[in-house]
C-alpha cells in the first residue's frame, strides 16, 4: 500500500529554509520603515518648531454658528518623547504649559491629536489638526462646544536685536 504525502509536507524542508534565508530581508524591511517613520519625525519637528499658525476657528451647532474668528497659535519648539510629541506653544497672548500630543499619520500628512487633553486654567480639549504644508485644517472640541479650524503655517519672524 503507498501512502500519501500532502505536497506541502515534501516541501518544508525547502520551505523552512527560505524562511530562514527571508528572514534577514524582513528585518532589513522592518529597519529601512523604522529609519523613514524617524526621518519623517525628524522633519516634522524640524517644520513645526518656530511657527506661528493663524487662521480661524468656527463654533457650529444650534445657536452657535456664525462668522469665523480670527486665532493664532505660536509654536515655539516641538520634541519628541516616546510616543507623544511635546508641544511648547502659546495660544495669542497665553503662554501654555507643554502639551504631550500624540501625532499619527493620514498617508504622509502629519495630524496632530489631542484627546480630552486638561489645560490648567483654560479647560478639556480634543482637537484632530491635519498638517499640509503651510497649511491646517481640523476639527476641535471644549466640552459641548465644537467647531472646525483652518489657516496657514509660517516660520514665526523674530525682532533682530540692534
């Protein structure tokens, strides 16, 4: 009596050693995505520290809607700290404290993510920024009250000392 052997079990020893000649390729793989996921990083931090962002925000909802409001948003450096980005900003005037905001990816456009994040004195935002070059748009939220935003990103001009 023959006895049958699956096609695939006559192959493992072959497949077991292609396993283990790929396997170096793979973590070539992984190493060369983390290295461009790095550069991207750096770059973005590069880009978004010494910037001022001004533009508008909306509040929509019931009686809420109305014309945009101009805002402006200084950003004065950006790190990076495990799996958050920390922020050092002032919103108009208000210098705020340094923000841990986490930063995921829409392809290759940054949007910054603050989730139910407490600012001392100002209160509990949520915000979803898409970063586009020179430009953001996004949507934000303090408690009830919501709105979008949009507007442009400049490197912020410094007064030279005479």
């Amino acid at each position: 009596m023959t006895r049958h052997v699956p096609a695939f079990r006559s192959q493992l020893p072959s497949l077991l050693v292609l396993a283990v000649l790929c396997a170096p390729l793979a973590l070539a793989a992984d190493d060369a995505a983390e290295a461009k996921q790095k550069a991207r990083e750096q770059a973005f931090i590069k880009a978004m520290s010494g910037t001022t962002l001004t533009g508008f925000f909306s509040v929509v909802g019931e009686e809420k809607d109305g014309p945009p409001n101009a805002d402006s948003y200084e950003i004065t450096k950006v790190s990076k700290g495990g799996n958050f980005f920390l922020f050092h900003s002032k919103f108009g005037q208000a210098k705020l404290p340094p923000l841990p905001l986490k930063v995921v990816w829409a392809g290759k456009k940054p949007v910054i993510t603050m989730d139910k994040i407490t600012i001392p004195g100002m209160g509990t935002f949520s915000t979803h920024l898409l970063i586009d070059g020179g430009r953001y748009a996004g949507t934000w939220s303090h408690g009830k009250t919501l709105g979008h935003m949009w507007g442009t990103i400049k490197k912020t001009k410094t007064e030279k000392k005479k």
